[in-house]
C-alpha cells in the first residue's frame, strides 16, 4: 500500500490529488514550487514506473508547472523559467519537483535544492498561494 | 532549423544520437553524467514539446539512465542513485541532465549543478567513458 513519506509532511503541504500524483506545495515562500509525488508503493527511479504512468506523470509535470505559473503571478513574481527535477538523494521515495525561477530570485542560476533555509508562507499568504496554484490548475484541466 | 547551442560543445561530448535527441556525455569526471538534447528547435520548456514527442524524450531518459549506470560500473563507481534535471537557467536550449550520484561523490547529497569545478577526463579514461555508456545505451536497446 502507498503511504507517503513522512518527510514530505514536514517540508510540503497538500495541494491537489491528480490521477497518478499527490501534488504539494513547497513550503518556502522564497520560490513557488511544487512536488508531485507518484502514488505508487517502493517506487524510487523513474523506471519503477510502468510505461503509461511514466506518461501520466509528465502530463502532471506539465500540470505542475502551470500551478507554478499561476502562483508566481499570483506573488507578483512571474515564473520567467521552469525547472523540473526528480532527485532524491535525502527523501527516496519517488517524487519530482517543479520550481518557478526568475533572474532576481535568491538561488538565480543555481538549482534550489539545498539552496539556504526555506522561508515559511504566513498563514494569509499560505492561503493565497494554495488558492491560486488550484485556480491555475482547473484553469489548466478546463482548457484542454 | 535544430542548432545545437555551442554551450553544449564547450561542456560535453557527443555520444549518441537517439530518435529525438542528441546524447552528450559531460566532460566532468567527477560524476557519470549525460545531457540530452531533443533535436526541436526553439524548444525551452517541456510543454514545447509536442505530446508524442515528451514520450520519446522520456524513454530516452531512461535509455540515459542505462548509460550513466553502465559508465559507473566502468568507473568501478556504481551508481545508488540517479538525479534527473531539466533547468535551463544558463543555457536555455532545452536539455535534460541525467546523474548518477553515490553517498560518496562530491556534491552529495545536494545537486550537482553548479557544485564546484568539472573535472576532465583523460584521454583514455574519456574514451573508456564513452565505450562504457554507449555499450550500456546498446545492450539495453536489445533487451527490450
């Protein structure tokens, strides 16, 4: 049976469920980021996926990244590059990353990952980004 | 047109060519590392990519990921873990890292990208490194 890794509870908060992923968003406000974890037990590498839901996961990339788009419009930080990344060298259990950079932000060429301490949303801000990362997402589905 | 950006020349080697992209290893011997470029020009994003072709490009990561493995084995560094990434923030051509990490690798266990300075390959090793990982990218392409 799936159960999602604990540490993601620590680090993340739920977001929305798509049809293969549990979707998050990061809790750091210094970026909008969201991480999409597959609901499929000891997954680990990509190839422990079989074919088509290695499918349905890049469709949740894609997704993921309008969510992100929609949130940093929503900050007031339009997401001027996505970047995608499936590490999991600290938290194996198999999950992607999707984070909205722009030149001015705090990890700018770099990759966020272990960049400094995450900066916690306030609870009005948690609020407004979840609402907007969900409106971005329907917004999304609706359009296709 | 496709034109590979000359960024890629500066920083890696030819491997392969698969149906959709051109596979690179990366000239830092610090870490078995290939780069994948999906020959569509104008590409940036994932979503420039056309559905079908996303599919290729997975299955060519995961064809990658057979490479790194292969070239860690060679290496007599057998990879625990692959970290795949797809950021552009330097060079904004679309391509896609693949990275075979190990607990004792110098970047562990944060990203590779930007982690300190590339460490050539010899000439030797460098032509070892590519038998190794296109023998990988082969014998995989035949158990299929």
């Amino acid at each position: 049976m799936f159960r999602l890794d604990p540490a993601f509870e620590a680090t993340s908060t739920p977001l929305v469920s798509l049809p293969l992923c549990d979707v998050r968003l990061q809790a750091d406000a210094r970026f909008p980021w969201v991480v999409l974890v597959p609901r499929i037990e000891g997954a680990i590498e990509l190839d422990d996926l079989l074919a088509a839901d290695r499918t349905h996961l890049l469709d949740e990339v894609l997704a993921a990244g309008r969510a992100v788009r929609g949130l940093g419009e929503a900050l007031g930080r339009p997401v001027a590059k996505l970047n995608v990344g499936q590490l999991g060298n600290v938290t194996r259990q198999l999950h992607v990353h999707v984070v909205g950079r722009r030149p001015d932000d705090a990890a700018w060429p770099g990759p966020v990952w272990g960049h400094g301490a995450a900066e916690a949303y306030d609870g009005p801000a948690l609020a407004r980004a979840l609402a907007a990362a969900r409106e971005a997402l329907s917004s999304g589905a609706a359009s296709r």
